[in-house]
C-alpha cells in the first residue's frame, strides 16, 4: 500500500462516499479502488465549489473533498478554496505536490505557503509515515470550532512510496462541543428579558448545529423576533410570527426596522463579520455575541457579553434560564409584537407589489421570483442563488420554512457559484428539487459544469435572467457602456444547455415561468438537468431602506 491507497483509506474512514476532482491526481484511482466516487469536473473552480455545496447541505456532518493536480492545477483552485474560507464552509483539499526534491525551486508553486491565508491548516506530507498524522489534523482543524477548509499537500515522489504497517493506523476525527458558562448565559437572559426591543441575530452556526427547533422555542418563550443572515436564512422558518427576514445588503422592510429599532441584539452562531454584502448593526445596542469562535469576539463590534460555544448547547441553557426566569410556559404570544411585524411586512409587499406581479415584457426579474416563491414546494426545494443583483433580487422575497431549504452566501460573491453550488446540494439530499437561480454573466463562469451535471448524473434546475448586460454597471462605468457596450454580452443560455445534453427551456412571456419550474421538476425527477433561461429586463431597484437603521 503507497501513501495515496492510505489517503483513500483514511476518506473511507472519515466517512467520505464521493470526492470531486480534476485530473491528473494518483488519489482518484485509490479513491476509487475503495469505492470513493470521483467526479471530474470541467475545472478546478467547479469541483471544490460542488464540494463545497455537498458539505453546506450535510450542515458540515459530511465532509466535501476535492483533488487536484500539482502546479495549473493548484493555482487554478485558488479562487474555490478562498470563497470556502470566507463562507466558513468545512471542506478538503487535496493537492497533488511537485515532489520534495522539486519543492523549493521556482517556478514551482507550494499549496502550503500560498493557501495558509485561505485555509484553517495547510499541511504537507514530507514523509510517508505521516499520512495518517496529517489526515487526522486535518480533519481535526475542519471540524473544530469556526468551520472552514483545511489543505494536505501530497508530494508526488513521498506518496509513491510503501507504508510500512505500523503506520497505517487510522483513527477518525470527532467534533467537539462546549458550551458558555451559567453565569454568563444568566446574565445574558436577564440582559435580554429586560430590554425593551431585543432582536435575535441568527446565522449559518444554528444551521450546522442542527439548533433551528431550540432557536424557536427560545424566540417563542421570551418573544423575540428573529433576523437571518444571509447564510443562516432557513435556520429559523421565513413564514413564522416571529420572523423579520434575512439581511443581505438588500432584506425585507422588517429587518430595517428592528435592526434600527433594537436595544439589545443577540448574535448567535453567527461570526459578526462587516461585509459590504450585508447590513452593519447600528451603534448604541447592548451586544451578546454567541459563537463557536472565541477570535470573533469583538473583531468588528464591541461586545458587552460574549458566550463561547455550540448553537445548539448555548440555545439549550439559554432555554433553561429562560423557563428558570420566566416559568415553563415563557412570557406567552405577544399579540401586539406579532401584529406589528405583519403589519410591516404587509406594507413592504404592497410597495413592492407592483413589480412581483408586473406582467412587461421583457420580465421584470422580480416577477421571476414571485413565481418561483409561489410555484416550488419549499419544504421540499433546496434553493440557492448567484452573485450580483439576482442575489439582491431574490434574497428578500423567497420563504424558506425548513432547514438547509435555502443556501444563503455573499461575503465573496464569485460569479458562476451557483450551478456547482446546487449540485453538491443535490449530491447531498437527491430527494429535494435543487433549484438555482443565477445571471447570465455568472452563467458564463461555470455553464461547462452543466455537462457535469449531465455526465454525473445530477438533475439540478438552474434559471438564468438574460437580460443581456452586467446588471447595475450603467451607473458604475457609464462612459464605458455608453461608448462601448462594455458590460452588454449576449447568448443563448438555453441553447447550450441543450447542447451538453440537458433540457433547456425558454421563456419570454412572465405567465410561462410557473409552467416552465413545473416542467423542470418533472424532468428533475426523471433524472434530468434543466436550464430555464428567462427573457428579463435590467431592474436596478432593491429592498433598501438604510433611513430606518440611522
């Protein structure tokens, strides 16, 4: 047995059943001796990127692991591996190595001194003897504390040696969980019963501690209205009382308003990152910051109270403490507090009405996604989408009401995310309809992957708004567009997908679009890809309302 048959082991051990790679990488065919699944994607992006989805939908049980080659292939993964990072998404990465005698002498490129910014931990193997040492760090580092990818560089002439026996033992990693101290949860109850308008900020933490039925119970028992962010949106149900709504930089009127209006603010599995794609909390609020990440503590915000530890173990004293405070059956349903959020709530649709039901041509893209929300069984669909203005579009209005039943992201916002994206999804629950809904410039990144899908035998559904430009760039370079048509581009988005041997479907008229998802669904079932491209006009008007945050 050389070095990689006892890397593929020690995946075997770990629990991984397919491993996403681009040629040529000895890994695969060990992965594959033992029963590991390898896809080949059309590039390096593409794979890590399906990885990456795979172990967002597993809510990080499942680790995704993607393989590559040394030299192009390394520096290709580059971009993949950085958005993994900013997303906090657990994920392997397995680059093959120029060789040790090779390893110090340019132009070869190092994965370890290039990719230590970008992961948790970035190890080579210099030794044969080390496989499993190194295997299990890295494991170790992907499951501890802030999620995110961990790097083992496989350094060709180290893994085409023998192991000898005594170091082929392998044990698997085990996630560890803590929880914050009593005194510390005590006085964040006491902080938050007090206030006069608490808000709970949730992210994607409660989503991978499995916590989203402790996050209601506690939201119910002290009536506190819950905000998602964008990568927690799901982990507390959209069509709740309780629920403002998901912050993007775009989000429904609600999150405004109590974000704005709030006293104590109560951030839990959440990192608290300032990003450009999000909303700032305002200053002037009381701050009870729960993580898993002790460094996230006061990294952008002041905190007054941090609580160290797992959502769902936190949320569970946090119950506790509540019920100790407040007696088993909490404060009882706030009627008033209900009533106002749905008053809000029906105001922000009805200004927005016009657009969500308008019926010009070409389609207004929030047309698009009203028939997407009222046309999916959302119990049953996994729904993610692109950067850029879809994102905008789309992350507002769209009702998640079951965990993992919307992937949120945004802090790195690569183009062509989505198709790979929704396909680690689908690898990860073949049950759900995976639906992704994207521009066409981000089509333009990734749409090879659609012959992916078709080869893999993933039957994801993916709906392009063409509406033939970089949407938001007049503003951005106007001289340019003007002049050149520098961002306008063109394509028949449907006609590819036609072409690597999916179902692709056109739509121009906004009362095909239901009919259009219902048709993919069928065909998903029957096991195959879809592309719905949609003729849509540029709207540049978004759910913002930064007067009511200060």
């Amino acid at each position: 047995m050389n070095g990689y048959d006892l890397v593929a082991r020690c995946l075997k051990a770990e629990g991984v059943t397919w491993m996403a790679c681009f040629p040529a990488n000895p890994l695969i065919e060990a992965a594959a001796k033992v029963d590991i699944r390898p896809i080949v994607f059309r590039q390096e992006r593409g794979g890590i990127n399906a990885a990456d989805g795979f172990s967002r939908q597993t809510l990080g049980k499942q680790v995704g692991v993607f393989a590559a080659q040394d030299g192009p292939g390394v520096e290709n993964s580059f971009g993949g591996i950085a958005q993994a990072y900013g997303e906090a998404v657990p994920l392997l990465f397995l680059p093959q190595g120029a060789g040790l005698d090779k390893y110090s002498i340019a132009p070869n490129f190092s994965a370890v001194r290039n990719y230590e910014a970008v992961t948790k931990l970035a190890l080579s193997i210099d030794q044969v003897t080390k496989v499993t040492r190194e295997m299990r760090r890295a494991f170790h580092a992907i499951r501890q504390g802030r999620p995110g990818p961990a790097l083992v560089e496989m350094q060709r002439d180290v893994m085409s040696q023998e192991v000898p026996e005594n170091a082929m033992h392998y044990v698997a990693s085990q996630p560890m969980k803590y929880a914050p101290s009593r005194s510390a949860v005590k006085d964040a109850v006491t902080q938050l019963l007090a206030a006069e308008t608490p808000v709970i900020w949730t992210g994607q933490g409660v989503l991978y501690a499995e916590a989203t039925d402790l996050l209601r119970e506690f939201a119910e028992l002290t009536q506190i209205p819950v905000i998602t962010t964008m990568q927690g949106k799901s982990a507390f149900p959209d069509d709740h009382p309780l629920a403002l709504g998901s912050a993007n930089r775009t989000a429904p009127k609600t999150v405004y308003h109590w974000l704005g209006a709030s006293d104590t603010f109560l951030a839990i599995g959440s990192g608290l990152t300032r990003t450009s794609f999000g909303l700032d909390v305002p200053d002037g609020k009381f701050m009870i910051h729960s993580t898993v990440s002790p460094e996230d503590i006061n990294k952008d915000y002041d905190i007054d109270l941090g609580l160290v530890g797992d959502a769902a173990l936190t949320l569970e004293a946090l119950i506790d403490e509540a019920k100790a405070q407040l007696g088993e059956a909490g404060r009882g349903t706030n009627a008033a507090l209900q009533e106002k959020i749905a008053a809000v709530r029906a105001e922000w649709l009805a200004e927005w009405a016009p657009l969500l039901t308008s019926d010009e041509a070409p389609i207004n893209p929030y047309r698009v996604v009203q028939e997407i929300n009222n046309s999916v069984d959302h119990a049953n669909t996994v729904l993610t989408h692109d950067a850029g203005n879809p994102r905008d579009q789309i992350m507002p209005f769209y009702k998640a009401s079951a965990p993992g039943g919307y992937i949120g992201w945004g802090k790195t916002t690569h183009l062509g995310y989505g198709i790979p994206l929704v396909m680690g999804a689908k690898m990860a629950d073949p049950g759900k309809f995976c639906m992704n809904f994207m521009g066409d410039l981000a089509f333009g990144h990734t749409g090879m992957e659609i012959e992916t899908a078709v080869r893999a035998e993933i039957p994801i559904t993916t709906v392009v708004i063409n509406n033939r430009t970089m949407g938001g760039y007049d503003d951005k370079m106007p001289t340019a567009m003007a002049k050149f048509g520098a961002g306008n581009q063109s394509g028949d988005y449907a006609g590819v997908a036609q072409s690597l041997g999916a179902r692709g479907i056109h739509v121009d008229e906004a009362t095909g679009i239901a009919p259009a998802i219902a048709e993919a669904r069928r065909a998903n079932d029957e096991g195959e890809v879809v592309v719905i491209e949609v003729a849509t006009r540029q709207d540049t008007r978004f759910s913002q309302y930064p007067e009511l945050t200060g």
